[in-house]
C-alpha cells in the first residue's frame, strides 16, 4: 500500500482503495455451482459446497443427492490412491527380494494387498517366497488367488501346477492333488503351446501314472509347436523308447538329423 501511495504521488495522482469483491448470496453460490457442475461434473470441493449450500437452505432431497454423489467421488478417489500405493508398496518389496532380504520384503507385498488384494506382483511374489521356503499350502492359496485374477497367465498357472506337484507328495501333505497338478501344466500349454518345460513336466507325470498314451501325445504335440527345439525331440524319442514305440522313435530320429541338417546348411 506505501507503495502504491508514493506512485500515486508522483504521478501527480491519489491513490484508490482496492475494491473488494462482492460476496455472494446463497443462492448466487447455488446458482454458480450448478453451472459449475454442469461443465466439469467430477470437481469434488464444488459439489461437496453445493451440498452444504443445499442443506443450508433446507433443500433436504438435493443435499442429499449431492452429498451421496461427493461420497461416491471421494471412495473412488481413495480406491485409486490404495491401488497406487499398494503399487508403490510392491515395488518396495521387489526392491528388497532383489537384494535378497526377504524378511524385508514380505511385509512390503502384505501391505500391499491390504490396500489392494488384487495387487498381481505381491500375490506373485508372496506365492514364490513361500514355495522357495517350502510353504506349499500358503503358496497355494497366492497363487490361487492370482489365478483369479489372471486366469490366462500361463506363468501362474505353471507355478501353481508346481505348488500342487509338491503337495501330491505325502511327505509333505495328505493332500491328492497331481489331478490338479495335470489340469494347472494343461492350462499353461492351453495359453502357451511351446512351453517345454510344462510339456516335460506332463510327459514325467503321465509316465507315473501309467498313461503312455497321454505321455506320447504330449510330447508329440510338444514337437510340433516347437520343430526347432531339440530338447523336444530327444525327449519324444525317449518317450517312444519306453512305450516300445522303436519305428516311431527312429522316425523322429531321422526327423531330427534331418531338420538340423537343414538348418546347419542355411
């Protein structure tokens, strides 16, 4: 304000008092508001004052409306901040599974999933500690859970499969679970054909359970999705092998001299 004054001065001039904005009445504010609104309906402050406004007047049924619809905003708004930092928390955890505290982590992907139980790395993660410790049953339960939510991951359901392998053992558990184990290894070839080592793990567990013609048809489709792999045809040979199938096991033997012949000539 000096400052002002002494400007005025020197011009020659006085200076004016600022004039103050006129404050609005209630219903001026209402009127706004609802204009406001109108234009960007997601402004929270406007509808959260408009409803106060409502009330203030009497408007009972339109506070209500108003009121009902900030909530709806602000639940919304707190949903995204848990899933963003649930994120924040995964991440954390990965930081210190990576440098090998996993003490460290684990409470990190907890967090996580309390603010977020569909956070996908924390079940991930979870479900990895615990079958790297051998907690077969809480590892089950993650992946499960991850299995929910992506159910055409073939990684999770390759580690499922795996979880319920090992506890088909009875070492470990009462559990019957290497129907579930044949289903999980079916669902990752289902949405990743040329995943080997699932077709490895198929072929291994039809053998035990006495099932050659599942074991052969394993690997024969394992052969054709991936022609270029030779791990795919030494174990097709050998599956052969065992079932006493010698013309086809030479055939695939042939089949693969042949191809990498081909290939050493390209």
């Amino acid at each position: 304000m000096e400052a002002e004054r002494v400007a005025a001065q020197e011009e020659g001039g006085v200076a004016e008092p600022r004039a103050q904005e006129p404050q609005l009445t209630p219903d001026e504010e209402i009127a706004e508001l609802e204009k406001l609104l109108s234009e960007e309906p997601d402004d929270f402050q406007a509808r959260c004052r408009l409803g106060e406004l409502y009330f203030g007047k009497g408007k009972l049924e339109e506070a209500l409306t108003e009121v009902k619809k900030a909530i709806e905003m602000a639940e919304g708004l707190r949903t995204e901040m848990d899933r963003s930092l649930a994120m924040y928390y995964s991440n954390l955890g990965t930081i210190y599974g990576t440098k090998g505290m996993m003490d460290d982590a684990r409470p990190q992907y907890e967090r996580a999933l309390e603010l977020n139980k569909y956070d996908v790395l924390a079940l991930f993660n979870l479900g990895r500690l615990h079958n790297d410790r051998k907690e077969y049953m809480q590892a089950k339960e993650y992946f499960e859970r991850l299995i929910e939510i992506t159910p055409e991951d073939p990684i999770a359901w390759y580690n499922l499969a795996g979880v319920y392998e090992e506890l088909d053992n009875p070492q470990i558990s009462d559990y019957n679970t290497l129907d579930m184990a044949v289903q999980a290894y079916m669902k990752v070839l289902e949405f990743d054909p040329k995943h080997l080592e699932s077709s490895f793990k198929l072929m291994d567990i039809a053998f035990t359970l006495k099932k050659s013609d599942m074991a052969v048809k394993i690997m024969e489709e394992a052969v054709e999705h991936s022609p270029d792999e030779p791990l795919a045809y030494y174990n097709l040979i050998n599956t052969y092998e065992k079932c006493k199938m010698f013309e086809q096991a030479e055939d695939a033997r042939q089949r693969l001299k042949q191809r990498f012949a081909k290939r050493a000539r390209e």
